[in-house]
C-alpha cells in the first residue's frame, strides 16, 4: 500500500472494524469526500475486447487502447450493458455517482471484497434506470487507493452484496426503499 | 462483437455481454498479475455481474423461456465457461451458479 491514507480512510476503517460507530457529522464528512474524488484520473485501462469496436472520442477503440478507467465504466455499463437511460453522456454518468453518494437515502456499508477494504453505496436506480438496470445502483470506492473502484447496477440489484466475492459487509446506514404506488 | 456507441445505439443482450467477457477471459489472465488493484476488482465485479445473466439465463433454459436458438447459444456459452473454470478458479473468479457444482 503506498498512499498515505487520510483521515477520511481511517474512519472508514474504524467503521469498517465496528471499533468506532461515525457520528452524523462524521459520515457526513467521509461522504462528500468520496463523492469529489471520483475514479483515478491518472490511471489507464485497457480497452480490452468488450469495448473494442466502439466510436469513442472520435475513433474507433481497438483492444489495446489506453483508457481512463472513468471512461471505460461508462462504456461498459451505460453504452453496452444500457444501465442508465438512452443519452446518457460520461459527466451524466459521473454526475449521477456523485449524486448518488451524497443522497441521504443512500445506504452505505463498509465491505471487503477480494480481499480489498472498500466503501460501498447501494441506492434504488429511480430516475437513473436505463434498460438494462435492475433497480438498484451501486457504487464502490476503495479506502487503500482513494478513488472510486467501479460504478454500475448490478443485475442482482440489492443482492449483489450477498454475491460470493463479498464479505465483511456492515451497515453504516441502509438504504432508504421508495415508497412504491 | 461490440456494437458501435450511436446515439440511437441498442443496449447489447445478456449473450452479448457474457460472450464478451469470456473472449476477454485469456488476455484479462495472461495480464493478471500486471493489472492493478482496482482494475482486477473492476474486472472482477464485471464479470460477476456477468455470470448472474447467465444464472437467469439459466433459470429461463430450465423452464422452457428460452427459443431454440438462444438455447443453443446458452449451451455454448456454458460449454465454454466449463472450460474455463481453471482460469476462473485461478484468478478467484465468481464461478457460474450452473457450474457450481461441477
């Protein structure tokens, strides 16, 4: 691990251990701090097969291209997978992240997964329910890195987390279900 | 194949996807070691979410709600993913549910 963590991280682990319960303002801290730093802008990707073949900034992608990993997310889980609705552009997608961490309604757990200690954002899809969603949206950022890991709507909606891969998951809020008609 | 990013682009189905991400499985595991932390987690959730389409797909083979032709592309798609497995395994990879057992 060679970032320093910051205060911010260690809270979360604390949380994470159930040594320490955050108080409001605390949670309130840690999670517009996650919501600014967003996916690592100095990262780079490849584009692999999956993303390969689409028109991208102006070309089209072959395998081996470099990308950021907040553009890869979006091509994958908004173009391909339709996750979020039709003209969903990449600062939408972003934006959408960022809205979901900062909603009150959002539920909000510590987790490892493979192994990893992460933050996890867990919120109904709503008004970001593209075709290929299943209702639920999902956000992760990892405490030893500093950004956001991934973004997406998984097809198992709220029961992702109960997926194999997942583990130490605890509560710090939990998501607030809308009232449905 | 990927389809092209159009503005009136169709979503890609659940066989698309999955396929997809198998045809990536060798080149993601020869790079695996290189990759970075967060891309392998990245990765990892991708291709988790992918083996739930095909547990539905699965479900939908059982009873019946698949045509023919889809079913002789889940078929294939699980045929492939048996042969896979020790990749799968290797890298800590969720195993399909309809290989679980295997």
């Amino acid at each position: 691990m060679g970032r320093q963590l910051s205060s911010v991280d260690h809270l979360i682990l604390q949380a994470a251990a159930g040594t320490r319960s955050l108080a409001e303002e605390e949670l309130r801290h840690v999670v517009e701090l996650v919501a600014r730093v967003g996916f690592d802008p100095l990262a780079h990707e490849q584009a692999r097969g999956r993303i390969a073949g689409l028109r991208w900034r102006g070309r089209i992608l072959a395998a081996k291209d470099p990308l950021p990993p907040a553009d890869k997310h979006y091509l994958w889980h908004v173009l391909a997978n339709g996750e979020w609705p039709d003209g969903t552009s990449l600062d939408d997608y972003l934006d959408s992240i960022r809205r979901v961490i900062l909603d009150p309604t959002t539920g909000i757990f510590t987790n490892r997964y493979q192994g990893e200690w992460s933050l996890g954002f867990l919120r109904e899809s709503r008004d970001l329910e593209g075709p290929g969603s299943r209702g639920w949206l999902l956000v992760q950022y990892r405490v030893s890195r500093g950004h956001w890991t991934t973004a997406f709507q998984p097809f198992q909606g709220l029961s992702e987390i109960s997926q194999p891969g997942w583990s130490d998951i605890r509560w710090l809020r939990r998501p607030t279900h809308s009232e449905r008609p | 194949m990927a389809a092209t990013a159009d503005a009136q682009r169709t979503p890609l189905t659940s066989f698309e996807t999955i396929a997809l991400m198998l045809r990536d499985l060798p080149d993601v595991a020869s790079d695996w070691d290189a990759l970075s932390v967060d891309e392998r987690l990245a990765w990892s959730l991708d291709w988790g979410n992918e083996m739930s389409k095909l547990g539905d797909l699965g479900s939908k083979a059982a009873t019946g709600r698949l045509s023919m032709s889809d079913h002789e592309r889940y078929h294939h798609l699980v045929t492939t993913l048996a042969e896979a497995l020790p990749i799968i395994d290797r890298l800590g990879l969720r195993r399909p549910s309809v290989l679980v057992q295997a």
